[in-house]
C-alpha cells in the first residue's frame, strides 16, 4: 500500500463504474451492492444478484474487481456474491417499471421517445432479418440505446445471427433480454430446446408479442426494432394494433416479383395508420473482381416499390438505400458477428457494410420528438 486509506465513499464510487450487463445500469444504482470494506488493503464487497442462477454473474464479479483493484490503496479483491430476497426484487422491479409496476407497453406511453421499427417484408429470403440485426448494431455503434423484438416467431434466427446463446434472466414475472454487441434482445428462441419449431395459431402469435412487449425489461431506448414474419398476416396485424405508432421498413430485392409483394406489405400501411418510414433494397448487385457490378436480380425494384407506396400512401416513402450482395454479409451472420462490427470490414471497408451503417445514421438522425409529451415543468 502508499499510505492512503481509501474511504467507503471512494470505494463505493469506483463501484459506479460497474454496469449490470443486463439491465445497463450501474449497480450501485439498483440496490446489488450490499456492502463494502476495507480491512489490511483488502477490499471486501458483497454483490446481491437478481436471482441465484445469474448467467453473468462471471462478468460482475470480474467487473467489480477491476473497478475495485483501480484505486489507489486496494491491493487485492474478494468478492462475495448474495442474491436478492424478495422484498429487494420487489423494490428493483418497481424502479424499473415504475410505482407498483403497472403491467402495459412502455412505447405506447405518451412520454416515450423510442421510435419503433418494423422491418416488414412481402416475401421470405430477402433478408429481412440480416438487415435488422445490422442496423440495429449499427445504430448501437453509433451510441444509441437500442432493442429488437424478434418477432418472426415460426422463422426466429436473430439470436443465431447476434450470436446469443443464453436465455434470458427472469426476476419473478419481469423478463431480462440478453445483450450482444449492445443491443437488448428477445426471441422465442430463447425459450425453446434446440431446433424445436413453433406451432401455434394467431392468438397464441399475438399473446407471444404481447408478453415481449410488457414483460421484458428494455428500458429506455432511442430505437426498438422488430424482425416480422414475411407477409401481411397476424403478427403484422398484432404489431399494428399493440404498437400503433410503429414505422414500416420495407425491405424488397430488386426482383420485380419482390417488389411487387414488397409493395403490399407496405400498403397494409392504408389500414393500419402506420407510417412508412423507407424501404431498403437487399442483394441489389454482386461486385465482381473487376469492379463490375452484376446485377443477379434484376435494378429498380426499391425505388419502384418506393414509388408506388409514395403514390399509394400520399406521402414521400424513400429509398433509403441499396445493400449489395456480399459473401462477408453472409459469413458475419453464420459467425453471429454482424458486418458491420467485424474489424476487418471497419469503416465501411466493403459496400455492404458502408450501405448498413449509412442507412442506420440515416434513421438515427431523426430526432426523438417532443412534440404533444408534457414536460415535468409547472409555473412558479
């Protein structure tokens, strides 16, 4: 030791630094430390986890260390791990819901400020779910809170393409969404054994989506995305109706058979008062050694589907932009390491992945409005 006995003060400072790898937030903030000592350079601190089973419990006990064995005057760590009774539960799920922890959709609230993607498309194999992950980690990236509600429920593949391979954390009835590369997610993957398929009809789709929108904890977000089953059928339906103010992105090949169903998908837009937000245009060419761009299915069909739910709708759709085809776009979904994070394609390195991260500042660049939110403001 140099001589300087850190206080408790100091101590439960550095702990600050700690985030809860589930809930993003400090621990010192959600009741987890329990305490913290210091005895001969040694510092002592009990964690309270949320359940026994904690699948991170490796990564706070690490964290906390760290932070711990950073100050000046600890010269070693011991960890002691507790877990919540249920009073304490209770009080972390009421800070994080809110008094009495009101079941409901926190997107629908009028304070919200989160927009809500749904990427939509006409027709399976477009690579609608590619396309999600990508932006979704792109916006991350880029320093945005953001979620994705996997809510392909027959064809669930984001957390295969997030590369998540642990269930999520249950505190009682209120659900904790696994992070990877910073972005909250949930998939009915997470609960089934292996490769098991789904089998259920409409209501028990709708019951399903509405569960991961009230019982999982995202906390605040700037962008919550929603990877939809191809087509206009009952999760599009329950989408519309559980998030009314949810945008579309459609997502279309330049196939002008894509673009065609593309196109109703956008157009269900007229009955459900949802806004359109854009359409991206997947697998639009194949860059070839030379320089040459081979064009496998066809040009045009993003701008035509852009067009005409422009014409349909009354209102400017764009084409927000084109993704060429690329073997490292496929590989970084295989490897659960989405393009647009891989080192070696930083920086927009390859066209795919410079296309991704320019269509995700695109939409991260839309203001959260305040327009009709009461502010917590009242004349003196």
């Amino acid at each position: 030791m140099n001589g300087q006995i850190p206080s408790e003060e100091v101590l439960r400072s550095a702990l600050a630094s700690v985030i809860d790898p589930e809930l993003r937030r400090p621990i010192t903030e959600l009741g987890m430390l329990d305490s913290v000592t210091l005895r001969d350079g040694t510092a002592h601190v009990r964690v309270l986890l949320t359940i026994a089973g904690c699948p991170l419990r490796e990564t706070i006990t690490g964290d906390t260390e760290a932070a711990l064995g950073a100050v000046d005057g600890v010269d070693a760590v011991e960890v002691e791990l507790g877990v919540m009774d249920q009073a304490q539960r209770d009080a972390l799920k009421e800070q994080l819901k809110g008094r009495g922890g009101e079941r409901g959709i926190p997107f629908n609230d009028h304070s919200s400020l989160t927009r809500v993607y749904a990427v939509a498309s006409g027709k399976g194999g477009v690579g609608k779910s590619s396309v999600t992950v990508n932006l979704a980690v792109a916006m991350a990236a880029q320093g945005l809170r953001v979620g994705i509600v996997d809510a392909d429920v027959y064809g669930f593949s984001v957390p295969a393409l997030m590369g998540i391979t642990q269930q999520p954390t249950r505190v009682d009835e209120l659900i904790l969404p696994p992070v990877a590369h910073g972005v909250k997610v949930i998939s009915i993957g997470m609960f089934v054994e292996g490769n098991q398929p789904i089998s259920w009809r409409g209501p028990m789709l709708h019951r399903a989506l509405e569960q991961f929108l009230t019982d999982v904890h995202f906390g605040d977000l700037d962008a919550l995305f929603l990877d939809l089953p191809p087509g206009t059928g009952d999760i599009a339906i329950s989408v519309a109706q559980l998030l009314p103010a949810s945008e579309l992105l459609i997502v279309t090949t330049p196939q002008s058979a894509a673009a065609d169903v593309a196109e109703r998908a956008g157009a269900m837009a007229v009955q459900t008062g949802q806004r359109v937000a854009g359409v991206i245009e997947n697998m639009s060419w194949l860059e070839l050694p030379g320089g040459e761009r081979l064009e496998l299915f066809g040009a045009g069909g993003g701008t035509v589907v852009a067009e005409r739910l422009s014409g349909a709708l009354g209102t400017d759709v764009p084409l927000l932009g084109s993704i060429p085809l690329e073997v490292a776009l496929r590989e970084g979904g295989d490897a659960g390491t989405p393009l647009v994070l891989d080192p070696g394609h930083a920086a927009g390195r390859t066209p795919a992945a410079a296309a991704l991260t320019s269509i995700a500042s695109a939409l991260s660049r839309r203001p959260r409005g305040l327009e009709g939110v009461r502010l917590p403001v009242a004349p003196r």
